[in-house]
C-alpha cells in the first residue's frame, strides 16, 4: 500500500486499515533481534508471532515464549501469576521514574500497596473528579480555538491537556509552573534511559549495567521533584473534616485495610509518580492515536461528532451515553495498545500447554501482536469500532490494553472515563484533519509512541 493509500478516506463497505512498521524475517538472527528491540520491540516479531498460538525461542540461554492464547495468559497472569515476575531489564527500566510504587513492586509489598489504593479509583472516587478533567479539557479546547487557523501538534497539546489534567486531579492545582519540567524529565527519560541496552538484558539485576549508573542519577532529581510537588500540595493544606477533594487527599489518608498501615513518605512519592507519570503519559498517546485514526477516516470523525451532538458531555453520567466514542477509544487502544508488552521472568519451574518452563525463563504476553493475531480477531488490522458495539465484549485473555488479573491497571476505569470524555469534547468542538501525508509508525518504548509528531489542521465545528 502507498503513502498516499494510507492516508485517503476509506473506500466505502472497507475499513482503514492504517499503517503499521514492517514485521522482522522470522528467520532474524539472534543479533539482529538484539538490535530491532533495542530500536523497538514491536519491530522485531515476524509473522508467526501474528499466526501461531505459542511461539517458543531462546534468549541468552534461557527459553522464551510468546504467549497468544486466552488459556496460556490466564494461567501467566491470573491461576500462576505468582510464580512470574517482572524481568531484570523491565525494573531497570522502569524503577529510576517509579521507584517502589505499585506498578513495579512484587509479594507482600505489592497486595500492601494495592489494598491500600483501591479505594482512590472505586467509580465513585474517579467521578468526583471529573469535574478536573473537564475543566482542563475545556481549558484545552480554548487554546486550541485560537491555534486553529494554523498547523497544530496534537500530540503536544494532549500531553500538555493530561498532564494538566493529571496534575488537577492528583493536588487540585494545575501545571503552569511544573508542567514544563515535569514534561522534560519524561523526555530525558525516554530518549536517553528507557531503551534497554544489552548489558540491561543480560546482567543480573544485582550487578549494575553502565546505564544504571545514569538512571540513579536521574532518579534522584526526579524524586526531588516530585517530593517538590508534594510540600507545595501541602502547603495549600486542607479544610478539618472536609471531603477529600484529589488523589493526594485520598491517597494521604490510605489505609491498609488489613494492617492499618499508611504509606510512608517514599513510599506515598513513589505512588505519586506512578500515578502522573502513567496516568498522563499513556492517556496522552491513547488520545493522540485515536485522532489520527479519526483524520485519517472522516466518516467515523462525523459518526462521533454526531454523538457528541446529542449528549452535553459535563459529568460522569453523561459519559455513560457515549457508546461509539467509547467504542473508538477501545478500539484504539486495541490497534495501539498503551502497554506493549508484558514481560515475565519464571521464578520456579512450571508447566505451559504441556510445555516445560524453567526457572529464569521469559514468558512474554504482548498486547500489541494479542490485539492483532489473525486467529483472533476479524480483519485485525482494520480500524472498525463498531466491534465494541456487538454487545458481546471481547474476551478478557484476548483484548487487555490495561492487562488482566491481579495486577490490571488500577487506573484502568480512570483513563476510560478521561480519554472517552475528552476526545468527546475534541471532536465535538473540531473537525481534525492531517495536513501531510507521511505515515505515522508506532515505536515501543515503555509505552506504544508515535515516531514522530504530524502536524493537524483543526476547523472550529
């Protein structure tokens, strides 16, 4: 298929299929393979990754599995999950920015951790906040009415909206003054740390690689700055007795259900990292793919503005009305999963499909070839929301944009509610279009990233 192809409106009766990277010769060598991830993951499956159930390999003297079946995942991440950990290389990567927090730490540390901030993402907890989210939202929109006669980075302006958002919601202020620099640090990070180099990959978690030495000294300016944030949020105080009115609150006042134990200092800094850095950074991508989705095929634009028109989308009870826009965030977030992949290291020996996994082996479940294996899915490459609109939801094993289990996304229903509210109020108030024609191909790091940032021409509606 042409450039120009990818980027014309879908013919009529045949779905956008958009583009994509190329999938790796499955007969890659193994460093070749070394190199491909390095660059981005994603790019380095072939085409049996996308066709069979199990695909089994080596690394670095260990096996490896590629898990693609419902079954294989629910024993993974749900019958045996804990006999699976997270890999050396994924806590390298992710640790420096999240510390100890919830999405990375494992046993006691984790049920203490999960127990103690379910209550701050209950349904009810995210609607009380959703008057932040419509308010930067609305903010947004404003600025954007006043950029509209010229080429527009939407991507730019939904990292700026989220992490606006993410800010409100998280100390009730907003990110004027830090939001610059919170969005530098998630740069530095992922341009310069967040790769795995193949020292990452290899080495044992307890011998530090070279890059380590710099992701420490990262971390401690970042951890500076996030305890910066935090002294300033309680500075502002909060009234006696007074209804909790953000996550810090909520999260200030956690209690371990089962031990009574709060977070202490570290540990609440590290739980408020987790929470912007993967609250704003993943919703920010998810809005992004799913507006050049919509310029790329104008007919499902105007189905959603269309729906927009029919609902004053202000509160969380409005939301519940709209179906597509829900239906083309989830399918978006199918064709570009926020989390890539899921990487597990077996602490013990084990059994999958009759086939035996010992102790150190890497089992991967990688969202990104899940939502688009072709004995799964019909046309899995095609952008078709109606999909989600069948009234029979897709298994759970086989759809997992926030993963599964245990350990899903605790802000999984938070990030619902704050895309399928946003992009509501975008389309409804924009008709977006792309002005160049060069495709867009995602990249793996950390999260599932465009390559580069295109440039929207956006018409007031």
């Amino acid at each position: 298929m042409s450039i120009a192809e990818v980027h014309d409106r879908p013919l009529a009766g045949r779905p956008l299929v958009p583009p994509s990277p190329p999938r790796a010769p499955d007969n890659m060598t193994a460093f070749g393979r070394m190199l491909a991830i390095r660059e981005s993951p994603i790019g380095s499956w072939g085409q049996r990754a996308y066709e069979e159930d199990i695909v089994c390999g080596r690394f670095f003297r260990r096996s490896s599995f590629i898990l693609n079946t419902p079954d294989t995942i629910r024993h993974v991440l749900v019958d045996n999950y804990e006999n699976y950990t997270r890999t050396p290389a994924g806590i390298r990567v992710l640790r420096p920015m999240l510390g100890e927090g919830l999405l990375i730490s494992e046993g006691r540390a984790w049920k203490h951790q999960r127990r103690t901030l379910a209550p701050a993402f209950t349904p009810r907890a995210v609607n009380a906040l959703v008057p932040h989210m419509v308010a930067a939202t609305d903010d947004t929109i404003a600025k954007l009415k006043a950029l509209s006669n010229a080429p527009v980075d939407l991507r730019e302006a939904m990292q700026r909206m989220t992490l606006e958002i993410a800010g409100r919601t998280m100390f009730s202020f907003g990110m004027d003054r830090h939001g610059r620099a919170l969005r530098d640090f998630v740069m530095e990070y992922g341009a310069r740390l967040a790769r795995p180099h193949m020292l990452d990959l290899v080495l044992p978690l307890s011998w530090p690689s070279p890059q380590d030495f710099s992701r420490a000294r990262f971390r401690k300016r970042w951890t500076a700055f996030v305890g910066m944030l935090m002294a300033e949020r309680r500075a502002a105080g909060k009234n006696e007795n007074a209804p909790p009115r953000d996550l810090f609150d909520l999260m200030n006042a956690a209690r371990d259900p089962e031990t009574g134990a709060a977070f202490s200092d570290e540990q609440l800094g590290d739980q408020v990292a987790t929470m912007i850095l993967a609250g704003h950074e993943t919703t920010a991508t998810a809005l992004f793919w799913a507006l050049y989705l919509l310029a790329l095929d104008p007919v499902t634009q105007e189905q959603l503005a269309a729906e927009v028109r029919s609902a004053n989308v202000n509160d969380a009870a409005d939301i519940e009305r709209l179906k597509f826009t829900r239906a083309v965030v989830d399918e978006t977030m199918r064709l570009y999963p926020p989390a890539f992949l899921i990487a597990r290291a077996a602490a013990g020996a084990d059994s999958i499909a009759g086939m035996p996994v010992k102790k150190n082996d890497i089992v991967l479940i990688a969202p990104w070839l899940l939502h688009r294996h072709e004995k799964l899915w019909r046309d899995p490459g095609a952008f078709v929301p109606s999909r989600f609109m069948t009234g029979t939801p897709p298994d759970r094993f086989a759809y997992m944009p926030f993963g599964v289990g245990a350990r899903v996304c605790i802000g999984a229903h938070f990030a619902l509610v704050e895309a399928t509210l946003a992009l509501a109020k975008i389309i409804g108030a924009f008709r977006v279009a792309l002005i160049d024609k060069e495709p867009v191909l995602p990249v793996g790091v950390v999260t599932t990233q465009p390559n580069r940032s295109p440039m929207f021409a956006i018409k007031p509606r």
